[in-house]
C-alpha cells in the first residue's frame, strides 16, 4: 500500500531507511504493550505462584503504566537532546534486560523490578515512533505512516491477552518473556542499519525539579487508590499528592526550563477533553483487567479462553479506527461522541444487569459493543481537542493526552483491583467494577454537552 501511495508522487518518496527505522521502533513499541497486556491474564496463575493476593500482583501492570506515563513527558526533550539512534538503542536495551529480569525472577520483587526497567523502554520507544514520523515522512505521507503506527498500538493490546493465556495455560508464564525476545535478535540489526544519525538542534535544559514533583504526584495518587482501605495511610499519600501537585503546577508557572505546559489548561474544551479521553481509558484498562479474573476465578474458564475472550472485541475496535476517522472528516464529532457514549452505556447497563448470569460467549459480545463504543470515543474525543488548538500548542497537548492516558490506564487497574478484591467474592466485585464504569459514561454525556457547547469553545 504504502509503495503505491509513493508511485503516484515520486518527488515524495520515502527510502528504504525511513521506512524501516520507523519500523524498527515501532516493533520495540509494538513488545511494550504486547508485555503490558499478556500479564493481565496471568494474575491468577501469579498469585499462586508467589503465594500474593491480587491487589499484590496487579502491581505488575499498575507500576509498569505508571512508569510508563513518567518517562513519556520528557519525550520532548529527550527527542531534541539525544540521537535518535542512541534513543532506539537505549529503549531496546531496557526492554530486553526488564524482560530478561522477569522471565528469571525467582520471587516477586525481581518480577517487579524487571516489569520497571521495561516501562523505561516502552516510553521512550512510543513518543520516539511518533517523532520519527512527524520529523522524517513527507507531509503527503504522514497520514499513511500516522496510520500505521496507530495500527501498530492497536494490535498489540488485541493480541497480548490471547497470546498470555495460551502461553501460561499450556507451557507456562515465563513463556510470555521468553519468546519475546526472539524479536529484539532481528530487531537490533534492522534497527542500526535504519536509523541514522542526526544532529540535534537543542540543547535546552530539562526541568527535573517539576519532574520531580508530577512522578511524586502521580505515584503518591496511586498508592492513596491503594491505601484507601487504611483511611490513616490514605489520607498521607492524598496529602503528599496534592502538595506535589500544587508544588508541580508553581514550578511549571515560576520556571523557563522545558517540561510540560499547563498554561494549555486555559481552554475548557482541551481540559474536557482530556479527562473524557482519560476516563475512557481508565475504564479500558479497568474493564481488560477484570473480565480476564472473572472468567478464571469465577466461571473457572482456562487462561486460554480467558485472553481469547478479549480478541474479537479489541480486532473489531482496531478495525473501527479507520472507519470512525473517515466518518469524523466527513461529519465532525458531535454524531461519533454521542452515539459512540450511548453505545459504551447501553454495554455497561446490560454488564451491570447480568454480571451474575455471564457466560464466555455473552461476555465476549458485551465486550464488543464495549470496545465499539469507547473506540469512537477515544480517537475522536482526542483529534477534535487538538484540531481546535494552535500549531503551537497541539504538541504540547498531544503530550498531555498521552501521559495522561497511561496514568489513567494505571489507575484504572488499580481501582478495579481494589473494588474487586474487597468484595465478598469476585463475581459481586466485578459488578460493583461494572457500576463504577456505567457512572462514567453519565459523567461523559456531561462533559460531551460541555465540550460540544460552542459558548466555551
């Protein structure tokens, strides 16, 4: 596809060593989500393992999203004071020694510390696909390459579940790590054969102070999540997280070093915007962590069938990225948000309903009607925000939605965990996980009204 797109304007063609350096990163992005989500189905087999409760082990997930979301803001400025090469390599290099840690772990906390190590990698590898295509492919092209890496984070979140419950219900967990690293051995080569070097035209200072003071902030949010059954203990990290926040929000004022801007804020819709996108994908890593435990836990399904139930909906939301785009060129937003919302409603009410009469089969259509639904939210809600901002500032805001996404997907797992293991059994968890969500699809028609309101656009 891409090399008749080409044909057809041959004063824009892209070479063989873009394309296969945009490859080469998207294949290191491709294994971070791949490994974030094939560990959801795990949880039950880990518990075991480790002799843990699941509130435990979902910190696998839940610190690997978070370390994630850190690393990503300083993209920026990582992008414009390192080599893209030398920003491959680093990325690739904390992949494989975090996965190489997590398939030896003889206990938990090595299990932990390798899934950190990977998180760096995966951040870094992200924003750097994203980079290289908006600073190496023709304008004309960038639309293709902008769908491909788009493609690229949607499969792997389709897959992972499926490809962790085969492995772990036939060859066992540590599979899942094992295998993967058979990419890395053909991914290096391409990878510095691809990417070449290129001087950088930066050297601005990075603001580690008010990094500082968000990692603070976001990290002391989760582990308040965590606490909240010790109201003593959750009080103190709600307390450390609203004075690293106010600390955060005063540095970004007062300082001229490079970070995150906040002054983007100002504009009602881009800050609707984001805590719509953020609440959806709370609600998709909540619902992908869950649905996996209640199939094995309650319906005692095998892990197999557990991942496999995620497949159909998550391929059919990938597929619908496409589709939703054209019909957002074509009839703006305000269709696509409303009814993509009551599409996400009417699959959370029947969940709520019917939690307790669930079989595999059921579930596996509910959740297709769940990933339809907030699909044509989640892409629209982000490309409508930043279509109404500056040039100037939709970088900046393009750096909001995606640090955000991934501290929202962290909180989600968390809070899902939460509810669920402090229920009498898990079934009656599950619901109160499903009522929790069908609350924030009301909160959105809320802030839909809001954003479509033109008087505050």
């Amino acid at each position: 596809m891409n090399t008749s797109l080409e044909n057809q304007s041959p004063g824009h063609k892209v070479s063989a060593k873009t394309r296969f350096s945009i490859v080469a990163v998207a294949f290191v992005a491709f294994l971070g989500i791949l490994a974030e989500t094939s560990l959801n189905v795990t949880f039950p087999t880990l518990e075991k393992t480790f002799g843990l409760p699941l509130g435990t082990v979902q910190w696998v997930t839940t610190a690997y999203l978070l370390v994630v979301a850190l690393v990503m803001p300083t993209s920026s400025y990582i992008s414009q004071r390192f080599q893209d090469r030398t920003l491959f390599f680093s990325a690739l290099a904390f992949f494989t020694i975090g996965d190489l840690l997590s398939l030896i772990s003889p206990n938990f906390t090595i299990l932990m510390m390798g899934r950190l190590i990977q998180g760096i990698g995966t951040g870094i590898a992200i924003p750097l696909m994203f980079n290289l295509v908006l600073t190496k492919i023709p304008r004309e092209r960038v639309g293709v390459w902008m769908g491909f890496a788009g493609m690229i984070l949607s499969i792997a979140p389709a897959l992972g579940p499926t490809y962790g419950g085969l492995l772990t219900g036939t060859i066992g967990w540590r599979m899942i790590f094992a295998l993967i690293l058979i990419i890395p051995v053909f991914v290096f080569p391409l990878g510095a054969w691809a990417i070449e070097q290129a001087p950088k035209k930066s050297s601005n200072k990075f603001d580690f102070v008010a990094f500082s003071f968000l990692s603070i902030a976001m990290t002391s949010a989760l582990l308040a999540l965590d606490a909240l059954t010790n109201p003593k203990m959750a009080a103190i990290w709600f307390i450390i997280f609203a004075l690293s926040l106010a600390a955060f929000i005063w540095r970004c004022k007062t300082s001229d070093l490079q970070f995150l801007d906040i002054e983007i804020f100002k504009s009602p819709t881009f800050t609707l915007s984001v805590l719509v996108y953020c609440l959806l994908q709370f609600a998709n890593l909540g619902i992908n962590f869950i649905i996996p435990n209640f199939l094995q836990i309650s319906l005692g399904t095998s892990s197999t069938l557990a991942g496999f139930a995620l497949l159909p909906g998550s391929l059919i939301g990938s597929a619908s990225q496409g589709p939703i785009g054209a019909l957002y060129d074509r009839k703006g937003a305000k269709g696509i948000l409303l009814s993509g919302n009551v599409i996400f409603f009417v699959a959370l009410v029947l969940l709520t309903i019917f939690t307790k009469n669930l079989t595999l089969v059921s579930l596996m259509a509910l959740y297709i009607l769940f990933t339809i639904g907030r699909s044509a939210g989640f892409a629209t809600t982000m490309t409508n925000s930043l279509a109404q901002l500056s040039p100037q500032k939709a970088a900046a805001g393009n750096a909001w939605f995606t640090t955000g996404s991934q501290f929202a997907a962290s909180a989600g797992t968390a809070t899902a965990s939460l509810i669920a293991t402090k229920a009498d059994n898990l079934t009656t968890g599950t619901q109160h996980v499903f009522i929790l969500f069908l609350g924030i699809t009301v909160v959105n028609f809320i802030f839909y009204s809001l954003i479509l309101n033109k008087k505050i656009n």
